[in-house]
C-alpha cells in the first residue's frame, strides 16, 4: 500500500523534499530561543549588563523571523505537495476505473468509488501534509529540547524522560484502538453516499410513489451510523488532550519545585529554570502535534488501502501479446460457451452455447427475465471473458483482439440507455467523435430520432441534462440508438433498447436498419415479438441455454415457449415474465 501511495507523488518529490527541510529549520531556530533567554537572565539581568541583553535580543529577534520564515516556506511547500499528491491519486484512481472491465467494475459500488475518489483522498492529502511537516517537525523539536535540557541541567531533564515514555504508551494504546473503528467509518460512508445519489438519481421515481418521508428515514439511518462510529472513534481520541495537559502542567509544577529549590540551594541559576520551562513546553506540545499525527495516519491507513486497492487492481480483460487490429466481417459463433460471473463458483449463467451467425443476419433473442439474454450479447464485445469455450466474431476469438478494435465494430444499445450531459451532438459523436453534423442528422433519421430533435428550440445543439432528464424514455433510446449506428459496426446490439418506444416507430426503425445497413448483423433483444418476427432467426432463451433457434413460422409450429408468449401478447398481454413462462 505504502509504496502504490508513494508513486503518485511523482512530480511533487522536490517539494516533497523541501518541506521537512524548512521544519527542521524552523526547530533548530526555536530551540536555540530558550538558551538565549537563558544567557540573557543570567549573563544580563542579573549581571546588569545593559550590552548583552541587547547584542543576545537582537539574536533571538534574527532566530525568531528565520523561524517564521521557515515555517511559512515549510507551508507553502507542504500545501503544494499534498495537494500535488491528492491529485495524483484522484488521477490514477480514475484513469484506472476506465480500464476496468465489467467484471472489475462489478467489485465496487458506485458509491464506494465516489467515496474513495473524495473523502478517502482528502483524508490522504491531510495526513501527508501532517507527515511532511509535523511528522518531521515534532520528532526533531522533541530530540533538540531534550538535548537542550539535558545539556542545561540533566537531573530534571529526567522528569521530561520519564513524561515522554509514560505518554508514549498511552499514545501507543489510544491509536490501536481508534484504528478498527475509522476504518468502519469509512464502511459507513459508503452507505451514505449511496442513500444519496440513489435518491438523486431517482428522485422523480421517490416523489411519484411519495416516498419521501422513506427516504429521509433511510438517510437518517445512514448518517446516525457514521455520527455513532465517530463518536466512538472520537471519545477515544478526545482522551489526548486532557492526558497531555494533565503531563504538562505536572511536568512545570514539578521542575518549578526542583528548580526553586536548587536555585536556593545555589545549584541552579534562575535563567537555567526559565530555559527548562521553554523546553518543557517545547517537548510536551511536541509530543501533542505527533499524537495529532498518530491520529490522523490511523483514519488515513483504512483510505490507503481502499484507495490502493483501486488503483492496483488491474484490468481482468486485456490486449493478447499480438493483438488482431482489424474485424473482417460481422459473422458470430459460440463454440460450446459456459459463462459464470464469479468466475472460480456458482452455477454458470450460460451453459453449452452453440450457434452460428452469418455476417449480415438479423438475429432476435426472446426470453424470460433471468434467462441471460442480457449476457449473451455482453460475451460479443468481450464485456465479460467466456468460462468455458470461445466467442469468435468474424471468424476470431474476441480474446485475440486488441479490445478497442473489436469495440470499434461492435456496437451496442445497452438495457439502461446513458446519455451524458452536453448537446445532442455531443453525445451522438461518442459513436465517431469524427462526425460532421449531415451524418449526425442522418443517424438521427435512421434511429426515428430526427422529428423530435428539430422540435426541441436549440434543434441538434440542444443542451442534454446529466442523466438525460429533460428527454423522455423513448427519446433517450432513440439517441442512443443514432449514437450506435454512428459507429458504422459490423455487430450491432440493441438490448432491449426499443422498449419505450411505439410499435410503429419501432418498426420504422427495423425498416431502417434492413435498407440502411443489410451488411451488419444485427442482435436484437426484444419483449415484444413484433419487435423480432421478421428477423433472419430468432433465438429462445430458457434458463441460460438455447432452447430453440429458427425463424419466426418455424418456432410458431414447433416451439411450445415461442407458442405462449406470442399467444400471451396477441391476447394483449405484452409482459411475459409471468410465473411459468420462462
């Protein structure tokens, strides 16, 4: 973990460098204070030497702006490289996301990674900055006093030794068990931040069903959970302050009594005391700032290691040694396919898949929720690698390819339709970032999109919300369908993307798709079997195998699943998924 973190400060090492230099400045100008205070008690005031007490003022004066001067280039330094350091880790968390596979992507929650790239971050950037500057600073302002104390008078100095090993093992003690608790905390953050964008994401749906009241109670809950853990975590932590004031003052009442009897005793001069009780002061809120540290490297141990276990897991689908840079057509065979989401157990969610596509085929895919329509169209564009078998697309496996080049020429419309906040135009050009406006249209027209889009006041440079909220259902599938087709594919998927969308339209859009592009092939997950009647061939879905695989009168005469649905929908009833029906 340590050394994954330590990678991203990358071209922040210099100031990295530079600010525990300035803080050692800054204790060596401090520490050298209360000797000269000492010197100027003993060697000028008692002495009446007006010229000493001027000549050792004007040192302390250059010593206390070196300390300032220090102190603020240790700061400025400390801030860039912390925050230089926070934004490397934002940046390699997020560029790594984007090489995930689906199956990685399946390992975090939204959420978990939201708060990963937030919270956990900020709580890294505080902690390196505390490290760079008080981890060094506190450490080396303790050793210089003590030294100074000794070197001053080493009988009392003992009273600082005995303070310092007493406070460490409470130190010791009081992290240990804060530890298990912040790294709960952050546990708990992640079901906040989910309760959160849940209820954003879908607020329409929460005040349609008036389940506000719902809503707030389940983000109560979330919140009351983090406020319980860092109370917890917090009335441990709290213990610091009073245990160290109470070793402070204990520690002056202490050498004020030695020191007040020796100065009687003629062992000690009154500047010596003085210097002890700088020193004191100096040790004991040194021994307070790295408490301060210890506490903030504990909260900051559980966000290293959900933020390095992010940035080191590496991609489960990746480029072959020799990638295959070019598909030579649309056709598509599984040969004998088992496909599991976890990979080493549980039942395959696919079993013995075998079929044979032609390039150019239009292919319909019907079946019952839970029959793995859905992953069988995922295992094309090498969204999910095969279990058992081989996917091949233009007559090579999808695992020979370089993944970019297979995606290229695959293009799919995805159950949950995404467009991203941005124009019309913006989005359609995620197909071919290339595409002049007349081609966009052209998409547009293909995909029954273009009539609502000049309705809309700004036409094709309308601006799309963040989810695509101010387009209704059947519009966003539309674009989304015109996105696709932007790509000029030779496979193309539409999972269930004309479902929002009239029967007419529908058609329309089929019509489109065999006039416009009859070279591609196409893959079309429908519910309705007039979305899919007039497809080359139509596959049945049952229970993660093909029960059946013909053209539509074939499967009307002979296949008893193929026979309810169309009989369910020609009664009127266009949601299959009934009990038994699958």
């Amino acid at each position: 973990m340590v050394k994954t973190l330590l990678s991203q400060v990358k071209e922040y090492k210099r100031d990295s460098i530079l600010t525990p230099v300035f803080m050692i400045l800054e204790v060596i100008f401090e520490t050298l204070i209360p000797l000269l205070m000492a010197s100027i008690i003993n060697d000028g005031v008692m002495k009446g030497d007006l010229k000493h007490i001027y000549i050792v003022g004007a040192a302390m004066l250059v010593l206390a702006v070196g300390g300032l001067w220090s102190g603020a280039m240790g700061g400025k330094y400390g801030a860039r490289a912390s925050t230089g350091f926070a934004k490397n880790l934002r940046k390699a968390m997020y560029e790594n996301i984007q090489t995930f596979s689906f199956s990685n992507i399946d390992k975090y929650s939204t959420s978990g990674l939201v708060t990963r790239l937030t919270t956990d971050v900020t709580n890294l950037q505080n902690a390196y900055q505390m490290i760079l500057r008080m981890c060094m600073r506190s450490p080396m302002s303790l050793i210089c006093a003590m030294a100074m104390a000794f070197y001053v008078n080493a009988k009392v100095a003992c009273i600082y030794l005995i303070a310092v090993i007493v406070l460490g093992i409470f130190l010791f003690v009081l992290v240990r068990k804060t530890m298990g608790y912040f790294d709960a905390v952050f546990r708990k953050y992640d079901d906040l931040n989910e309760s959160v964008q849940e209820n954003v994401s879908a607020i329409r749906v929460v005040k349609a069903y008036s389940r506000e009241e719902y809503e707030q109670s389940k983000f109560r809950k979330a919140s009351e959970n983090v406020y319980k853990m860092f109370v917890k975590a917090e009335s441990l932590i709290v213990l610091n302050a009073p245990v160290m004031m109470l070793t402070v003052y204990g520690c002056i009442l202490l050498i004020s009594w030695i020191g007040a009897k020796m100065i009687v005793g003629g062992t000690m001069q009154v500047g010596d005391l003085s210097a002890l009780l700088g020193y004191c002061m100096n040790i004991l809120m040194s021994l307070m700032m790295l408490s301060m540290v210890f506490v903030m490297i504990t909260m900051s141990i559980a966000s290293g290691e959900r933020v390095a276990e992010v940035i080191n897991d590496r991609p489960d689908i990746t480029d072959p040694e020799n990638p295959v840079l070019t598909v030579s057509d649309g056709s598509i065979e599984f040969d004998h396919v088992d496909f599991s989401y976890k990979k080493q157990s549980g039942e395959p969610v696919l079993k013995d898949i075998n079929l044979q596509i032609a390039s150019g085929e239009t292919i319909g895919i019907l079946g019952g929720t839970g029959s793995a329509k859905s992953s069988l169209v995922n295992l094309v564009s090498r969204l999910y690698d095969v279990t058992e078998g081989s996917v091949r697309v233009g007559g090579v496996d999808v695992r020979n390819y370089g993944v970019e080049a297979l995606r290229n020429q695959v293009a799919v419309v995805l159950q949950n339709n995404v467009l991203f906040s941005g124009t019309i135009l913006d989005n359609l050009r995620w197909g071919d970032p290339e595409a002049t406006e007349e081609e966009c249209k052209h998409a547009c027209e293909l995909a029954c999109a273009d009539e609502f889009i000049q309705k809309m006041p700004k036409g094709y440079h309308t601006y799309i919300e963040q989810g695509g909220t101010n387009v209704s259902g059947g519009q966003k599938q539309r674009l989304c369908i015109a996105r696709a087709l932007l790509k000029k594919p030779k496979v193309l998927i539409l999972d269930d993307s004309t479902s929002a969308v009239d029967t007419a339209t529908d058609a329309s859009i089929r019509r489109a798709f065999a006039e416009e592009i009859p070279g591609t092939t196409k893959l079309i997950i429908a519910q309705r079997i007039s979305s899919i009647q007039n497809c080359d061939r139509i596959i049945v879905m049952e229970d993660g195998r093909v029960n059946d695989f013909g053209a539509h009168e074939e499967l009307l005469a002979q296949n008893q699943i193929y026979q309810e649905i169309y009989e369910s929908q020609a009664a009127g009833n266009a949601d299959f998924d009934e009990p038994g029906k699958e």
